[in-house]
C-alpha cells in the first residue's frame, strides 16, 4: 500500500511565494522538457519564482553500461529533490512504478505520440523496416522494441546503441554501423528533429512503453502547497491512460528492463489497455486486451488511498483513477495466469547474462 495523504503545509494564504526550485538532468533533453514546463507554469502563475537547478545524476554517468540495465537509477533524482530541489520533470517512462517514499508525482502532461519512430540513416532514405535489405542493422538498447520488431522483421539483425539523442544520431549519421535506429516520436519531436521520423510504428509493428511520450513532475509528497501548483498541469485522459499502464508493470514486476508493451485509448469514456509480454527475441509472447468504464458517474469505490501507482491527482475523479489501476493489475493478472512470469524471468536472466 501507498502512502496516505500528508498533512499539508501552506504558506497562509494557500499560494507559493516563496523561490520554486526545478531539477533538470544536463542532457539537451531533459532541458528542453523542464523548460517546456517551466513556461507552463510561468504562464499559469506569473507570480511564481522559478529558478533552474542542473544536477549531474548517476543516470548520466553510467551511459556506458547497457541502458537496459541501469535506466531505474533515474530514481537517483529523487535524492536531490529530498533536500536541493522543490521539483523534477522527467520522462514518465523512466520513472520507476514505485518511487521512493515520500515523493510523488504531481503532475501527468498531455501526452505526445506515445509511438516509437524509425529514423534512417541517410544513405538509406525512402526504404522502409520492411524494404531495408536483408542483414540491415538496427540500433536499439530497448528489449522492447527489439523482441518486438525482431519477429515483425525477421530479415532484420538488432544491436544495441547507447547515449543520449544527440550522440545516438551522430553515431547513426557519421558512421556506417547502423542501417537506422528507434526512438520514440515524443523525444525526437521535443528535439526538433521531426524531419528525421520516416515512419511511426502503429501497435501492429511495435507497441510502446509504460508512460512513453508523457512528461511527469516529481515532487515531494508533503509539499502540498507546490503539489497543488502542478497539479493544473494533469491532463486528465494521460492520468488515467498512464495509471492503468503503470499498474499493469507494477503487477508484473517489471523494471523498464523487461520486454513489456502497452497500447491504451480513451473513447466514450471508456478506457482500453492492450499488454503484452515478450521473449528476447520475441518468439514467446503472451498479449490480452481488457477495458473499463472511467465514467466519473461510474462510482466504483471512494479511495482512501491517494496516490496511484505512484500519481496524486487530485483533480482528476477518484473512481476513475481507481478503475484505470484496476484494470492494469486485472490485465497483468490475466497475464500472469497464462504464463507471462516464466518469460519475463527468463528474459532478464537472458539480458542480465549478457
Ligand atoms: C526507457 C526505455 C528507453 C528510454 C526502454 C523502452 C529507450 C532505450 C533505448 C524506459 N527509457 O522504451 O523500451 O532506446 O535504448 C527514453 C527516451 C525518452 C524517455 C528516448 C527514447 C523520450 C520519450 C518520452 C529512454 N526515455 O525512448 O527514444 O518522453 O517518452
């Protein structure tokens, strides 16, 4: 079980007006998206003084090991904002579906594409995954992507390729190693860099990650004052779409370090999540589809329980956010009754040994 609520602490007249301190990794990235939320909140409170803290992180470090293995460490940013910094803008995909205690996310940002995106290098420009030549190598760290797209295209071999976004594409562009690499659509689009997508995979080639093209505001749990600051900035459809995806890894125990795979979508209120689980090389799946009513008339059950998997939203209908966190534990459930431990467990043995 979470945390319950924190007793809030205001400043007397329930505004913060004291120096708001943000977080930001120093890859271009991770710049672009905390200033992106920083105008956000300027706009929305120009009172506000918002002060921009670059911090070095274990994360940045150790880009030398494989990113399968070490991308959890992002959590380290957690240990900054415990004492130097009020907030942090992360990928939500890099956030682990257990934060360490007394943090929260505050904030769930309208979602970019959450699809992946091929990007070619230029010498092969107009060829697709499909009408790349046999034996073409495609740069990729994400189990993900590669059990996924390994048995879509099997003509196709997979290598891992490390780094931020700026030096993946030198590395594509200034050598011959790689026929094309994937990423995902929300980065490339925060780069500017939209011109070098020449395809965007649909869930038929490649469903995505948990919380892929969503941006997050970590904050400290008590802070209640700056939690209902961010808190403006929830988009209620990604809250609900990243809670049931969040659940569903949660139940699974997967770390961002296994091959899992969601496809969500809000219609008529009415929220889907499609999962699924791979192999390495995706010979072995399992993939179920379920759905539920997020209805704010729906009143399933009245939550005690703030947070969910990790999001405190308080703006957005309690039964909802219960009924989207059910659904991903109900999916992983079904999941785990057809098998999907004994892949996982055999996948990260696999991607630990190597
Ligand atoms: C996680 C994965 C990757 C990142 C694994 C996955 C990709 C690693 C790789 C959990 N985090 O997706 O299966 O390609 O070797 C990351 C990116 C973004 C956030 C870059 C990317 C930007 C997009 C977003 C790295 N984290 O995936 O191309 O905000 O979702």
């Amino acid at each position: 079980m979470e945390e319950g609520p924190y007793k809030c602490v205001r400043d007397g007249n329930g505004t913060v007006n004291r120096v708001i301190r943000m977080g930001t990794r120093k890859s271009q990235l991770a710049r672009i998206q905390t200033d992106y939320v920083a105008e956000k909140l300027k706009t929305l409170y120009p009172d506000v003084h918002l002060e921009i803290v670059a911090m070095s992180t274990i994360g940045d470090k150790i880009l030398d090991t494989a990113l399968s293995k070490v991308m959890y460490n992002y959590s380290i940013t957690s240990i900054s904002l415990s004492n130097r910094v009020d907030l942090v803008v992360h990928s939500l995909k890099d956030l682990p579906t257990t934060l360490p205690n007394g943090f929260t996310i505050g904030a769930v940002l309208q979602r970019e594409s959450p699809h992946d995106a091929v990007v070619l290098h230029p010498k092969n420009s107009g060829l697709t995954l499909d009408t790349l030549p046999d034996g073409s190598v495609i740069g990729t760290s994400s189990l993900r992507r590669a059990a996924q797209l390994k048995k879509r295209f099997p003509h196709l071999e997979f290598k891992d390729i490390r780094g931020n976004l700026n030096t993946r594409l030198k590395k594509l562009d200034e050598k011959e190693d790689y026929a094309a690499i994937i990423l995902a659509a929300a980065g490339l689009k925060r780069m500017g860099w939209e011109a070098r997508v020449s395809q965007v995979l649909g869930p038929e080639d490649c469903m995505y990650a948990v919380g892929q093209g969503a941006l997050a505001v970590e904050v400290r749990a008590r802070d209640c004052d700056i939690l209902e600051m961010v808190s403006t900035l929830h988009h209620s459809e990604t809250v609900l779409r990243c809670i049931a995806e969040r659940a569903f890894l949660r139940r699974l125990e997967g770390g961002c370090s296994v091959p899992v795979a969601v496809n969500t979508e809000v219609k008529d209120s009415v929220l889907s999540l499609t999962g699924a689980v791979y192999s390495l090389d995706g010979a072995d799946s399992l993939k179920e589809a379920m759905e539920t009513s997020v209805d704010p008339g729906n009143k399933l059950v009245s939550a005690a329980d703030i947070q969910h998997v990790g999001v405190t939203a308080h703006n957005v209908p309690q039964c909802a956010q219960v009924a989207a966190e059910k659904l991903g534990v109900d999916l992983a459930d079904l999941l785990l009754s057809k098998g999907a431990m004994e892949i996982l467990t055999t996948a990260r043995k696999l991607n630990d040994a190597r």
